[in-house]
C-alpha cells in the first residue's frame, strides 16, 4: 500500500483520463449522458393501441395474464403476480408472510430506501445488515457469525427454529436480500443462514431481472422475490413491478391482498380482510410485454457495454470496474466503478461535479439506510463494510442504448 497522501493525488490527478476513457466510448458532446434510459423499439406501440382499440385498460387484460406468464416462465417460477411498482410488491410479499408490527426482519444497509421503507409499512422493526466487499449485497460470513452472538432459539417455526433477538426480544421472521446493481448475493449461503434461523428470505431483485446465480434466474431462489419496471430498470412498464415465487399457498394470499381481497364473485363485494389495490393495469403490462420480448437483446449490450468498460478502465491505477461474481451472469444493470480508497466528501463532490461537467451523469450509491434520519435508531450490526464501499463507488452510465441495437 502506498501512502493516503500519494493515493490522494493520484485518485484526483486521474480524474481527466477517467473523463476520457468514458467520453471515448458513449460519446456525451451533443448532449449529456444519462444513468439508464428506456429503449422502446418493439412491439410497444402495437400493444399499447391494442389496450385503447379494445378497452381495456385498467386492472385485468391480456396483457396481465400474459406478462406475468411470460415473467413466470423467465424467472423460473411457478407463479408471477404484477403489482404497480416494486416497492408494492414488496410490501405485499412481506403482508403475504404475515410479517407485522411483532417481528424483526434483516435489511441491507446498503440498498434503495424502498427496500428499507416497505418493511416499514408493516410496522415490523428493521435490523440493518452489512455488505460483501465484492458482491456489495450482504455478507451471510459476517451475518451469520453475527446472529449466532445475538440470538436465542424460543421454539421451532415452518421455516426452521424460531429465533428471538436477545435484546429487543423480537423474533427475526425474515431476510431481505438485494442484488445491487444486478449483482447476485450468495444465495446459497444465504439459504443456509435461513434454515439456521428460521427466516423467510425474500429477494428484492428490482434491479436483477435477467441475472443468473450459479444458473438460477433471481428473484427465484428464496422463498419470494419482487422486481422493478420503473422507467430506470432493464425493463419498464413506467411504473410497475412483481412477486414471482414457488410457494402456492403464498402466491394465492398476495394475488387475494393485492385485488382488494375482494372474493370471486360475478356481483357481490365481498371482501373478507383488509386488501389493497397494487394490481398493475392492462396498458402499463402491454409495454411490459414489448420490453420483455427485448430482453436478451437489452442484456447483450449491456454486457458488450460493460466489457468495453472494463477494457478501457484497466489502464486506470486508482479504481477498478466493479465485475460480476465469478459464479454468476449478472445483467450489469448499472456500472460502477470503485476507488483504490474512500473519497473524502470533497472529493467526491469534485469527482462528480466534473463528470457532470462533461455530460457524464453519474450518481454516487444511494445514502445507507443506518445514516437517514428515520431509521438511525435501529438496530444494526457492525457497517464497516458497506461504509467503505459507499465512499468508494460511482456509478456510471448503463444504458443498452450506448451500444448500437
Ligand atoms: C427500484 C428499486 C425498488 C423499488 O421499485 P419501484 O418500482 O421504484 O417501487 C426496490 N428496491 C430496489 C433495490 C430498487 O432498485
């Protein structure tokens, strides 16, 4: 290791050539480069007009049986249920596993508030999760050794032991994973860890349709997973997400939970418990069947794009292009890169300012979820991990569309 003092100037003295390296390969002269764009070059148009000619726009058609048959059969699933984002779906997937105000559920630190703010609206207590310095998704070593200092086993579950935090006295009911920027956590230790412990495991997988861990698509390998179709995903509905998991009994709870809870019936409004409205509409399915018909063709060039990333970010002596896990295919759904050392607030200021300045825009990580003002007080292991990585990691564009269709 070479001196902070020497690092320092270096990570700032490259700033110019990283400005180049990205300027060669997208090209922002004309106008400034965005994080991740929506590319709409299939059947959208015809779909879409398809839902106006016949009416049906709103929360039943075609279309929704048809993408969420289609994303079942992508995901690998037996059932997909289409809500109207993925911050919803989530939501109803942790109502669905009857995680309430009682319980305490395990959340990455390091993640988009959404992931954090769904647990929230059950009332169940969140219990921040550090990350893997590679996988930047939680670390199940660190967890795993962690839960075995904090918890007491009360009694025995239909997922395994039942677990109780010795100090707030809550039982833990269930882990929230996300595979950050696509990248697959280690599920497999993951699952471990769950049976240990008696946990529900749900993926938020918004940001990893099309990745496969160890050949598994995800969002189909804990008990549940959701996805995101907001307008900066791989694909988008506008607005929109889904459920997709394997578990029978829970895929007809959240499909009842998510129409109201209304009860099959040609006119009667009954209703047998508090539901909610989180189906997606006909129109907005219509274009998630267009986009996911593009899918692999979005995948292909996200991956060329990020080959030609790492190509020419080598030469760089100051950061490294975040890759895929070795036993994974991750969708690459946003590129990062990530300094030899944390920036200085500062410096991190200065390094996106200029990338900004020259129509390159790009985004730190998000704020974790320990630092924002409604969730300091929970309880949470050590965060080191997830702290280095947030000062280390920039974003940059992502789009399928900076490589020629
Ligand atoms: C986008 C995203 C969500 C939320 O999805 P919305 O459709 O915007 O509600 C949840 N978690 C993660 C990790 C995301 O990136």
């Amino acid at each position: 290791m070479r001196s902070s003092g020497v690092k320092e100037n270096e990570i700032m003295s490259e700033v110019p050539t990283l400005v180049a390296a990205l300027s060669a390969l997208i090209q922002p002269k004309d106008s400034p480069v965005a994080l991740h764009e929506p590319e709409f070059m299939g059947q959208e148009w015809a779909y879409i007009k398809r839902c106006l000619d016949t009416g049906w726009v709103s929360a039943s058609g075609e279309f929704v049986d048809r993408f969420e048959q289609d994303l079942a059969t992508r995901c690998e699933t037996t059932h997909a249920l289409v809500t109207m984002n993925g911050t919803a779906a989530l939501h109803a997937a942790l109502v669905g596993f009857g995680i309430g105000g009682n319980d305490e559920v395990l959340v990455p630190s390091l993640t988009f508030v959404a992931t954090a703010n769904a647990v929230s609206y059950t009332h169940a207590t969140l219990h921040f999760v550090d990350s893997d310095p590679n996988r930047l998704g939680i670390c199940p070593d660190k967890l795993k050794e962690y839960l075995e200092q904090i918890t007491e086993v009360v009694g025995s579950g239909k997922y395994g032991p039942t677990v109780r935090n010795k100090t707030t006295k809550r039982v833990i009911k269930a882990i929230l994973v996300t595979h950050v920027f696509g990248h697959p956590v280690d599920m497999d230790k993951v699952l471990e860890i769950a049976s240990q412990f008696g946990l529900i495991v749900i993926e938020d997988a918004a940001e990893g349709l099309g990745s496969l861990y160890r050949g598994r698509p995800l969002g189909s390998i804990g008990h549940a997973g959701i996805l995101s179709f907001n307008g900066n995903k791989i694909i988008t509905t506008g607005g929109g997400g889904a459920i997709v998991t394997n578990d029978d009994a829970f895929a007809s709870q959240i499909r009842h939970l998510c129409t109201t809870a209304k009860r099959p019936h040609p006119w009667e409004y009954e209703h047998d418990m508090i539901g909610y409205n989180y189906r997606l509409p006909n129109i907005n399915a219509a274009l998630g069947c267009a986009q996911l018909e593009r899918l692999d063709n979005f995948l292909d060039r996200k991956r060329q794009l990020s080959m030609q990333y790492k190509a020419a970010l080598e030469k760089l002596t100051s950061l490294d292009f975040v890759e895929e896990p070795d036993d994974s295919l991750s969708n690459y759904w946003l590129n990062a890169i990530k300094f030899h050392r944390p920036l200085s607030g500062q410096e991190r200021r200065k390094v996106l300012e200029t990338l900004h300045h020259e129509g390159l825009l790009c985004r730190p990580v998000w704020s974790l979820m320990h630092r924002l003002p409604m969730y300091e007080h929970c309880p949470r292991m050590d965060m080191a991990i997830c702290e280095d990585l947030v000062a280390r990691i920039v974003n940059i564009p992502s789009s399928a569309n900076l490589v020629a269709a």
